[in-house]
C-alpha cells in the first residue's frame, strides 16, 4: 500500500508519530499552524479550535517530526501533521500542512500515506476532504488518487474580499 501510494522521497526521512495524545499533540500542532497557512485566507485554526478538536476521541492526527539523527538542535522539531475525523467507514482530513522550509521535498506526501494506510488498517472505506479550489494542494491530493465529488459556490472569502469555491474530493480505499 505505502508503496503504491508514496510518490516522492522526503530529503531526509521524517518521523512520523500517529495517535500522540491530545495535550501532547497541541504544541506541535499549533507551531506548524502558524507558518504553515496563508493569512489570507484565514483557513489556520486558532488554539481554542485546535484543542477541541484534538480532544475529540474520533480525531486523528499524526506528527511529522525533523529526524532524531540530523542536526542535533532540531531534532524532533515538528515539521508538519495530519488532521483527521474518523466516523465509521468514513474518514475526513480536515487539515495537512507542512512548515514552508519543508515543502516539496516529500513531507506532505509522507503524511498522506500515512493517513491512507492508517485509515485502511482500520476499515476506512473513503476518505474525503474540502478545499478552496484555488489551492495548490489539489495537485497532492490528485497524484494520490482524490477525485473531485462535489462543488460549494463562493463557500470561502479571501482578505481580499474575493469569494472562492469550495471542492469537495474523495478517495476511495
Ligand atoms: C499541501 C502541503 C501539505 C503539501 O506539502 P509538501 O510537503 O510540499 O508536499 P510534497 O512535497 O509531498 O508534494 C507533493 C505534491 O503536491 C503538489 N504540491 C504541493 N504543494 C504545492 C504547491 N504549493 N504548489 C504546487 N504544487 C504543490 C506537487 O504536485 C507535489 O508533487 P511534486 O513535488 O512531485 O511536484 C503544503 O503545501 C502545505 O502545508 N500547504 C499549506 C497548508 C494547506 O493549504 N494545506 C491543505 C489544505 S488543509
């Protein structure tokens, strides 16, 4: 599966921790939500929004963190996390990021596999996700197999003003 799925090697290899606690979890998450999202469109959840959802039993997350072997000093730094919302046979990612530093060396790509293969070690059957349709992690989302099934006019509004469609994408396990 991982395998099939995984498409381009991270410059060095990542650790990737799934199912950390919630408390656990929150530092990380909220260090990469902060560089990882562009402002203007104002899609990085605070902190308040963050811890609850964690807290949630049914959310998912997994940790990218620098490997423990590289540069001492930054051993174990977060570098990105999945976000995700398991209900039944069905999973939502609701968020993935990955620090700007980090990008286009496979990172993103380490952290979906990762959430295919958990989700399918647990009896998934789809996984779907909402995004603005200008982002350009549809093309992540497309090299693994996601496929658009839905269409939410103007859903988002920009700082600039501009209202921005809604994608809803499916893959199916
Ligand atoms: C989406 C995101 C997680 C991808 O992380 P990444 O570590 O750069 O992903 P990868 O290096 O594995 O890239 C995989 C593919 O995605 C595509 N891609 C990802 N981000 C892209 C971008 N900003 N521009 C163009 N293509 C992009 C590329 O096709 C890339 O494949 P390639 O390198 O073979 O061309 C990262 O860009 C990010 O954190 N974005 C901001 C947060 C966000 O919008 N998340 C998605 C909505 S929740």
């Amino acid at each position: 599966m991982t395998g099939d799925r995984f498409l381009s090697e991270p410059r060095r290899p990542l650790q990737l921790i799934s199912g950390m606690a919630a408390e656990d979890a929150l530092g990380p998450v909220m260090q990469v939500m902060q560089t990882a999202f562009d402002p203007m469109y104002g899609e990085a959840w605070n902190h308040s929004q963050t811890r609850s959802m964690l807290a949630i039993p049914l959310t998912h997350t997994i940790i990218a963190e620098m490997p423990l072997t590289t540069d001492a000093s930054a051993s174990g730094d977060p570098v990105g996390f999945s976000m995700s919302r398991r209900v039944g046979d069905e999973e939502e990612l609701l968020l993935i990021a990955v620090i700007p530093r980090w990008r286009h060396s496979g990172a993103g790509s380490s952290l979906l596999t990762q959430v295919i293969d958990n989700a399918v070690d647990a009896g998934v059957r789809r996984i779907l996700l909402e995004m603005r349709s200008n982002n350009p992690a549809s093309r992540l989302y497309h090299k693994f197999g996601f496929r658009q099934i839905g269409l939410r006019k103007n859903y988002y509004k920009g700082l600039d003003s501009q209202f921005y469609d809604a994608l809803t994408l499916e893959l199916i396990l």
